[in-house]
C-alpha cells in the first residue's frame, strides 16, 4: 500500500499565528516519554503541536508527523505509517529493510526494529501522532503501546487527541514521565484572544467586546475564529457580541449559520453538498456537485481561512474543519434532506471506480441503498477474509437488511457465520438455509476482473457451507452430525481446494477429540492445520495451535504444547495482520501451558499480552479463556479467593463454539470449593449437575467425574464415619476404574497420570501408603517428565505429605523432590543460567552499559567500538536472553542476577 505523503507532513504554517509563548514554554522544558494534548474539538491542539515541533531551536531534534484517520484502526496500515514517518527523519536500515522485502510487513519484528534502529541514533525523536482518537481498535492502540513500552529514552511520543488514549497514563504520571496540556491550559487567555480577533480575524473591536466574546466562548479557538468570520462587515459588533450566548454546540450553530450567510449562493450550496466527505479534492467534489472548478473553490475557501484543512503541500486535497463540518451536515440534513442519500451514492460510485471499497460501502450505507451496498460488500468480501478483517466485516454484514442478503449466497453463508461467532447456533441453521437455496437458484459467476481470492471463495462455496453447518453441529455437541457435515465438504472439495479441505479436517480433528480419542484428534487436525498452510491461510493456521495444544495437553504432553504455541508466536511476527485476530489466543495457550509446567511469572507476562491486545485479538468464543487461565494461576499463587472471581468472569464470557468444552466452568469452581473446604458447596454443583448420579460417560464427562472424585476423597477425610467413608472411596475407586479403562484405549495420556493421582490419594485416604506410593511413583514418572506440575501441587496438604514420603521411595523419590523443592520444571532454572552464562564478557560489558541511559552511539564510544559492532552485540544478547528489545533485555539480565 502506498503511503500518502499528506499524512506524513507536518501541517503547513499559516500567517499571523497567535503566538503562545507560554505553552510553548512549558513544552520546551524537558522531553517526558510521553506528551499529551488532550481536549475537545476546535482548542487547537494540531496548531500547538505544530508550533512547538516546528520553532524548536534542538538542531538534533527530528519531527515524525502522522496524521490519523479512521483507516489507521487497520493496525498494518498504522504500522505502515509509523515507520514511513520515522524512516522520513531517522535512518532505519532494519525496519525499513523488512517493510521493503515483505508485503505483508512482520508488525512485531518491525516494530523491534525500528526501536532498536533508534536507540543508535543520539538526538532526540518525536513522534507526533495527531488525532489519535480515531485509533479506536485495540490490535491498533498495540502499536502505540508497544512503542509506549519499549522505545529508547531518545523517543518521544507526542499525541494530540480528544479521548485520552488506552495507554498507562497513571503509571507514566507517577514517573513524571507524561506532559499534559488539556482544555483548561489550551483555552486562549483575553490577550490571546484580543490577538487573534486583531492579528488574524483583522478586526479592531473594543475591548469590552473582545472580553465579553472571551467569556461567551470560555477561550475555545473553533468558536472565536467562527465568531471572527461572522463579524467581518458587521457595524455594530457590540449587538453582534450581545446576542449570542449558550454553550459551545449551540454557539458553533449560531455562528456556522452566520459564516454562511455571508458566502454566496453557489459556494453555500457547495459546503453544503461536500460537507458528507471526509476528504476532498476536486474531481470528487464534482462527482457530487456537477462542477468542473472543484480545486479552484477549495483553493478559495483555503485562502479566505474557512475552516478548510489541505492535507499536502499541492493543495490537492484537504478536508474541513471537525467541528465546521458536523455543523454542516447538520444544516444539510436539516434543510436538504433528500440531497444527502444522493450526494452519499455518487460519492460510492466515485470511490468504486477508483478501487477503493472501504469507503465506496461506506457510503453506500450512508445513502441508504441496501442493494447497492450489499453489491460492494460482496465484491470486498473475500480480500477482506484474506486479510483477516473480521471486525470491519462483521459490521458490514450485521450492518445489511435482511433481505439484501437472502438471495446473495455469499453473503448469506457469511451472515451464517457472524451468527456462529455470536453463539447464536439457531441464526446459523436459518441463515445456511438460505444460503444453500440462494446458491441452487442463483450459483454466483465471478466477474471477469474478480481477484483470486474471489474466484476461490465462489467455486468453494458449498464445501464452505458444509463446513459451517460441521461447526454448529459441533457447538451443540452434535458430534455425529458435525463428522457428517465435514465428510459432505471434503467430498465437495477439490484436491487442490487447501482452505476447504483444512476446515473440514479440522472439524473431524474436533470430532475425535469430542469422542476422547486423542490419537486421531491430534493427527487429523495437525494435516488440517497444514492444508490451512497450504493455502496461505496463516490466520487460521496460528488459530489451529490453540485446539491442537490442547489436544497435546489432553494426550499427556504439556511439553509439546508449549512448543507449539511458542513456535507460532514466534512466526506471528512475521505476519502481523494475519495472526493478530488470534494472537491473544496464543498467549494465553502459552500461558496455560506454563502454568501447569509452573512457570509462574512468564505466565503471567503472556496473560498481560493478551489482555493488552484487548478482545480483537481473540477469537469470541475463545475471550472466556484468559480469565480462566488467570483464575489457573491465582490459585497456583494460593490466592483462591481471587481465582474464584476470575472463573465467575470467564462464564459471564463464554459462548458454545468449535471447541468441545473439555474443562467446565462449574466443575473448575467444584475444585476450587474443594480446595478451600467448602465442600457444601462442592456437593451442590454435583446434585444440580447429576454427576452424583451418573457413574459413567464420554469424554466430555470426564472432568465432572474427576472432580467428583476429588470431593468423595475430601468428604472421606472430613467425615470420621467409617462405614460412609468406606461407602465414598468405594465409589471413588469404581469411578476412577471406568474411566481408566476409556483413557487408556483413547490415549489421554493426561487422565491416565490424574488417574493415578486420584488412587494414590484414595489409597492413602485408607491408610495403605504403600499402594498410595506406588501409585504416585506410576503418576509422577507419566506426568512430571512432559511438564505436570500444577496437576499434582493443586491437590495442597494430603500430595504434601505422600511427596514428602516419596522422597524416600526408590522409583519415586526425583520427581517428588522436584515437585516438593523446585517452582519450576527439572533444568528450566539450569538451562536460563546456562543463556545467561553463554554471554561473552564482551557482551556482559554492553549489557551492562544497556541499563543506563547512555544512547547507542553513547555506549559505543564508552566501549571504543563502532556503532555497526555494538548492533552485533546488541543482536546476540538479545539472541541468547531470547528477548526483543533493550527494556525487555534490561529486564532479563535483572531476572538473571547479572545487573
């Protein structure tokens, strides 16, 4: 995508600006991490920004303008921008390297890229990023954060925005490393505003007027430059000033109306028109007010100051003023309001002849044109599934009447498919319905010029269908059925019909998973996540890793897990805009993982990721799993009261999905009640469930049983009766022998060690501790090896004392004593000491340096080396600590015990 230079510049200076010496001032003291200008519209927030950046007297001080707009949400486009703005006034041979060689650019590698290239240039940098407020999605707001987080000391950011941003503001404040400037500082004083009237309205008002019209707009810039343009050719300003009064909404209406009372008939009738774009330039504003001297005019309005912004230095394009432009549309509306779905569809078909589809449906909505709108829709639809735009797409289809979607059987399918991430299983059969009746009344022909990726989705389409009706089956629980459905699309597919044929493997996958038979679950979908591969589909390749680890888990190898997810994290650098809508999806996996292999603290570090990702970065039907995993770790921390508020979280999020539910919430809260004694509480969610009654099950029972289990050993022990206790471990043991027997023959590997567990827990129960011991030794050799920590220490006070006499136990007493005196897994302390100790001195002497202040070239004077050998270093420490950036590299060495 080429970059547009008009965003990059910074704005163009206009005479007779009103001088503002005293937040330039406070501006120019110091270069915090972050400055903010904050306030509503119309306070002049890019003007100052513009002013101080562009009068600095640092002659090593490079300015990095972006101007945002509600594309940047796309958080490619974001990053693309960025980049192109600090390469403009900084070198970024790596940064700049890896957005030429990919077209896809790798967003984390390059944003670790461009920090690292920055921390070797010595002057000060800032980046300003203006009208940040438009960057409303989270995936993009990552960005910012990332860059917020790890940049040099040398960077600064400098946001001017309406809303205050998603960015840890307090914690910056509390570091005095955040300059705020918000309305209250921006409103201009009285000798500002007798300035501005006089210097750049060219007024000459008393100065009773000047005070009266300070005190009616309380400073606020939009409304004085509005009051301004009212006044030229008013005798008698004093009347003028008196008879407005009220708040800015209503002021900015009064005096709009009186800007254009004064311009003539056709350049009314042209602000008027125009004023539903949200960019300008003269072949446009034509398309929809049927002249030929569109530039000329709005070279015009520029020059008389009428709130008209030119976005490049050509005067090419340029856009109105916020505020200037809502009032206009609001008279529009008001006054013409059968003019506006016009002016909306000749906006659409301009920005479809020019290949620009997001804003050609953008205004196909506006114009209210189902018809229309659904056509652009449908023509966007498969580049926007290629690209991974799920958010903006469901919007759109969400967006369309019905029935301008009925007999599309595109958009009917994927109007199915936006009810199925809604949980909404019932929407979905209806809409498939329809979709199928659609397709065999009307099979959809790809236009001679459709792209790939369209004639692709249209020739697949029945096998798409299929798919999705799998996957409904599969929420429900409907194994068989889902099975029926993926057999149906494999048959529809073609050999070479990659995406197809990897859904529909996946859902068999999920189907042998649903039926406990983890074997062919794990071999099924490891070849539907490479057909996914296969057809370039990378989103839902990184997606299938969380699925497929917990498949890895439930066959008894958390270790494999853990490489899979950290395998894919580390691809999904290099494929930003596909793997986001599912990268926190794979940091929580990962942090599960390392939760049960008790790696507590990176865990937690993955848990944060996610949670800064924020929700687009998940699946829906996944977004209940981050609390859940939270709650996992709380309790590993011992705080159980706070793991039992997390799983109420995550079942106030979660939907029925794909995914079979393998782990029920209820039953994870039974064990926590378990954990703390209340076991009450335990016996009521096995009445309510019928666990109590149901002494055998599939696989989907497996964890209520295992749990019920739990609770009859836990009652055993609170209950001196010795007829009930021999009746509950009774029952405890024909329960574990039933499902032992469906384990092993299915290779759930991970029931099989808790099975285990669970005897050698009864047995101990009984008080025979030599068959308690030897059944701990068959758990601990099968579970601790492949990463079971949290599986065995969960189980508190009655596993402490077996591992405490395990010790002593020939085939048991290593694992035990790994579980009893180490946080975390057999040689995971070892092999990070052993990163650490990898590092030459040579390495040790920059690391060292890394922790101050100092800029690159700094070090590398300290260490009479080049700038070029300190990147070498550089690199290699970041290589061996296996971190990004010098923050995280800082960090590690800290952690390590080596600052």
């Amino acid at each position: 995508m080429a970059v547009l230079g008009t965003k990059l510049r910074l704005p163009v200076a206009r005479p007779n600006l009103v001088p503002r010496r005293r937040l330039i001032d406070r501006l120019a003291t110091a270069l915090p991490r972050v400055v903010l200008v904050s306030a509503p519209a119309g306070f002049g927030k890019t003007t100052l920004l513009a002013q101080w950046l562009r009068d600095s007297d640092d002659p090593d001080r490079r300015v990095a303008w972006v101007s945002l707009d509600e594309a940047d949400n796309d958080p490619a486009r974001l990053l693309e921008h960025v980049v192109a703005a600090l390469a403009s006034v900084r070198d970024l041979p790596d940064a700049s390297r890896l957005m030429a060689d990919d077209a896809d650019p790798p967003a984390l590698a390059v944003l670790t890229s461009v920090v690292n290239d920055l921390d070797l240039h010595t002057g000060s940098t800032v980046l300003a990023l203006d009208d940040y407020h438009v960057v409303e999605s989270p995936e993009a707001q990552a960005v910012t954060a990332f860059l917020l987080e790890h940049a040099p000391p040398q960077l600064t950011l400098a946001i001017a925005t309406r809303a205050d941003p998603m960015l840890p503001l307090p914690r910056l404040r509390a570091r005095g490393e955040l300059l705020e400037l918000r309305a209250a500082d921006l409103r201009f004083t009285e000798d500002e505003t007798s300035s501005f009237l006089d210097r750049v309205m060219g007024l000459e008002l008393p100065p009773a007027d000047v005070k009266a019209l300070a005190d009616r707009t309380e400073g606020w810039v939009a409304g004085l430059q509005l009051a301004g343009l009212s006044l030229q050719g008013v005798q008698d300003s004093t009347g003028f000033v008196q008879d407005f009064t009220g708040t800015n909404r209503f002021v900015l209406d009064y005096l709009v109306d009186e800007v254009l009372a004064h311009q003539p008939a056709d350049v009314r009738r042209f602000l008027l028109d125009t004023s539903v774009l949200h960019e300008l330039t003269g072949s446009l504003t034509g398309a929809l007010t049927g002249r030929s001297d569109g530039g000329a005019v709005l070279e015009a309005l520029d020059r008389g100051n009428l709130f008209v912004v030119p976005l490049d230095d050509q005067r090419t394009w340029y856009r109105y003023h916020h505020l200037f432009v809502e009032a206009l549309r609001a008279r529009l509306l008001s006054d013409h309001p059968d003019r506006v779905p016009l002016l909306h569809h000749a906006a659409s078909v301009w920005y479809a002849a020019r290949d620009r589809p997001l804003d050609a449906v953008r205004h196909a909505f506006a114009a209210a044109e189902p018809a229309h709108a659904a056509g652009l829709v449908e023509w966007a639809l498969p580049d926007l599934r290629r690209e991974r735009r799920d958010g903006l797409l469901r919007q759109w289809l969400t967006a369309l009447p019905d029935d301008a979607v009925q007999d599309r059987a595109l958009l009917a399918t994927y109007r199915a498919w936006t009810r199925l991430v809604e949980g909404d299983l019932d929407g979905v059969d209806a809409w498939l319905a329809d979709a199928g009746s659609a397709y065999e009344a009307h099979p959809p022909v790809p236009a001679p010029q459709a792209s790939a990726a369209t004639r692709e989705e249209l020739r697949t389409l029945p096998a798409t269908i299929a798919i999705f009706r799998a996957s409904a089956a599969q929420a429900r629980g409907d194994t068989d059925a889902s099975k029926r459905h993926a057999h149906r699309a494999l048959d529809l597919a073609g050999p070479d019909d990659h995406m197809a044929r990897g859904g529909a493997a996946g859902f068999l996958g999920m189907a042998a998973w649903a039926e406990g038979d983890l074997g062919e679950a794990v071999t099924t979908f490891t070849t539907a996540v490479r057909s996914l591969a296969a057809a370039g589909d990378v989103a839902d390749e990184f997606g299938g890793t969380v699925p497929l680890g917990s498949m890895w888990v439930a066959r008894g190898r958390p270790d494999e897990a853990r490489r899979l997810f950290e395998r894919a994290l580390a691809g999904a650098q290099d494929h930003p805009g596909a793997a986001l809508a599912t990268l926190g999806d794979l940091h929580v996996g990962l942090a599960d993982v390392l939760v049960e292999q008790g790696h507590l603290d990176p865990a937690g570090e993955h848990l944060r990721a996610a949670s800064a990702l924020g929700d687009t970065a998940s699946l829906l039907e996944n977004r209940y799993r981050l609390p859940m995993t939270a709650a996992r770790l709380h309790r590993a921390q011992g705080d159980l009261d706070a793991a039992l508020r997390l799983l109420q979280h995550s079942a106030d999020r979660y939907v029925p999905g794909f995914f079979p539910d393998i782990r029920p919430l209820a039953a994870q809260r039974a064990r926590l009640h378990i954990a703390r004694g209340l076991l009450d509480d335990a016996r009521e969610w096995a009445t309510t469930a019928g666990v109590d009654q149901q002494v055998a099950g599939g696989y989907l029972e497996e964890f209520n049983q295992l749990t019920y289990v739990r609770l009859l050993i836990a009652e055993q022990r609170a209950d001196p009766d010795p007829g009930a206790a021999a009746d509950r471990l009774g029952e405890a043991e024909s329960r574990l022998t039933a499902i032992a027997a469906g384990a092993g023959a299915g290779g759930r590997g991970a029931t099989v060690v808790e099975v285990h567990l669970l005897r050698s827990l009864l047995h101990d129960a009984r008080g025979q501790r030599a068959a308690a011991l030897g059944e701990l030794a068959t758990a601990l050799g099968l579970g601790v090896p492949h990463g079971f920590v949290r599986l065995f220490l969960d189980e508190g006070e009655p596993l402490e004392q077996l591992l405490a006499a395990a010790e002593r136990h020939p085939a048991a007493a290593a694992h035990a004593r790994t579980l009893r005196h180490a946080t975390y897994l057999p040689g995971a302390a070892t092999a990070d000491t052993g990163v650490a100790d990898a590092l030459s001195e040579r390495e040790l002497d920059v690391l060292r340096l890394l922790a101050t202040t100092l800029t690159g070239p700094d070090i590398a004077r300290e260490l009479y080396v080049s700038v070029n050998t300190l990147r070498t270093h550089t690199k290699h420490i970041f290589t061996k600590l296996d971190v990004n950036t010098r923050r995280a590299a800082v960090e590690r060495a800290r952690e390590l015990g080596h600052l």
